[in-house]
C-alpha cells in the first residue's frame, strides 16, 4: 500500500535539505505568520543551515513564526548540551530572526509531566495548529519518540523509549555512552503530528532504507508509526536514494 504519501528521491543528502528547506521557505513567504513544526536529530541539520543561508541571504524571515518541536528528553534542562532545546538554539534559533518566545519546546523538567503535554496541546490549538511539521524517522520506523506500538491517535505525553533508539542515541553523535540517555522523553503524539495541514518527513543513508520501505509500501500499522502518515492527505517524504534502496516502486 502507497498511501498518498508523495516521495521525493533525491541524488543526495544535500539535496534532500535542500527540497526541505525550500518548501519551509515556501511555507513562511506564503504566511509570514506560519506555525512550523520541527524535528531534532542528525538529518535536518543540514535543513536548518540552509533555512539559516535563506535568512541571511535571501531575506527569509522568521519574524512574525511560530515554532513547536516534536519532543524532548525527560529530565534534562534546556542548558544540557544534548538537550533538544539547546540544539534548536544552536542549529537554527540564534541564527534566524524568530522570536524565542515564539520557539516551543517542550520542558523535560517540568513539575508535571501531564500538564506539560496538556499545556502543549493547547497552545498549538491556541495558534490555529500547524501549517507544516517537518519529521526524521527512527530505524524502528518511529516518528517523534512514538516507537513502535504507538497508537494513531496518541497525544503528547510522557514516553519509554525503546533499546533500539536508546543505543541509536549514543553511537558517539550525541551522547557517549548508553547509559547517559534519558530513558523516557516527552514526545508530540501520532495523532498531535496527524493534525498538521502538512507533514514532510527526511531520511538519508541505507540505515533508514528498510524503515522508508515498510512505511511507504508496508501496512498501516502501529508496528511502523511512520506508516501511519499513509492516509494523510498532505504528507511528503524527501529521501536520498540510499535511503530509497529498499523501495520496490521509487518512481
Ligand atoms: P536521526 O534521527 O536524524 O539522528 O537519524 C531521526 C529520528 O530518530 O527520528
């Protein structure tokens, strides 16, 4: 089953920041006041340098955005160096005009956990919900930290995170050793991803070549959370072609 999810399979992992940028930009010049979703992780750094060029060069402004991140570790302040508040700062935040007070990420120190993930939901439903989210996609197939077994309608909530992910975390990119990733993070759920207007998931090299497959051409089924965008009706994966090996029609 294809779903109606559209793919874009690009010569290479520039590339793909590239296309990811460029329908950002597209995004933002069409609703200088747009709400984006973004991700964390080794595959969109790449996208935020470029939105950052854009900024810089082309006069792409973030003035008037509003942001909300997928997830962040339980645990961890936003001043922890692996902390996903500390990288947006660094890999996007300070280098274009978006106002802090305008960037949402989740609190991994909140008092209470639950009314943290409520308050998130609220203030995405406050904006009007987002325009665009853009994801990575985990080995397992996850999206966010909805590891495999999350449900299609799961909401923000507090999350176990599986040995896969734990040791995919730190192979020496992030943190050094196993035993220093937070075991549980605050993670947007399926259903919270599901409501944005449109979805644009990234994934680059062979290690995400059987994940892209089962979520595009597999079954829609928690067991791959990504193939739970198959029935979204705006929902774009921009893969290299390493990351395509595995599909059986990639166009
Ligand atoms: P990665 O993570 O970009 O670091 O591979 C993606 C994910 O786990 O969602």
């Amino acid at each position: 089953m294809a779903g109606n999810i559209k793919l874009i399979v690009c010569d290479e992992a520039a590339d793909v920041a590239k296309e990811a940028a460029a329908l950002f930009a597209d995004v933002i010049k069409a609703k200088p006041d747009a709400v984006i979703g973004l991700a964390t992780g080794s595959t969109p750094e790449a996208t935020y340098a470029e939105l950052a060029r854009m900024h810089k060069e082309e006069d792409l402004s973030f003035a008037k955005v509003t942001s909300f991140n997928l997830d962040e570790y339980w645990g961890l302040d936003g001043d922890h160096d692996q902390s996903y508040r500390y990288f947006m700062n660094g890999q996007l935040f300070s280098h274009v005009d978006i106002r802090t007070w305008n960037t949402h990420v989740l609190n991994g120190k909140a008092v209470n956990p639950q009314l943290e993930c409520q308050a998130f939901e609220q203030k995405i439903l406050s904006v009007g919900g987002l325009d665009i989210w853009l994801l990575g996609i985990g080995g397992n197939g996850h999206i966010a930290f909805n590891e495999p077994g999350s449900s299609v309608d799961s909401r923000t909530r507090l999350v176990d995170l599986t040995p896969e992910t734990i040791a995919a975390n730190s192979d020496g990119r992030f943190f050094k050793e196993a035993s220093e990733v937070p075991r549980c993070a605050l993670s947007a759920g399926i259903g919270t991803i599901r409501e944005a207007r449109k979805i644009v998931l990234l994934a680059t090299g062979s290690g995400k070549a059987p994940a892209i497959a089962a979520a595009v051409e597999g079954a829609f089924t928690p067991d791959c959370p990504s193939s739970l965008l198959q029935d979204h009706p705006d929902c774009t994966f921009i893969v290299d072609r390493e990351a395509a090996a595995d599909l059986k029609n990639a166009g």
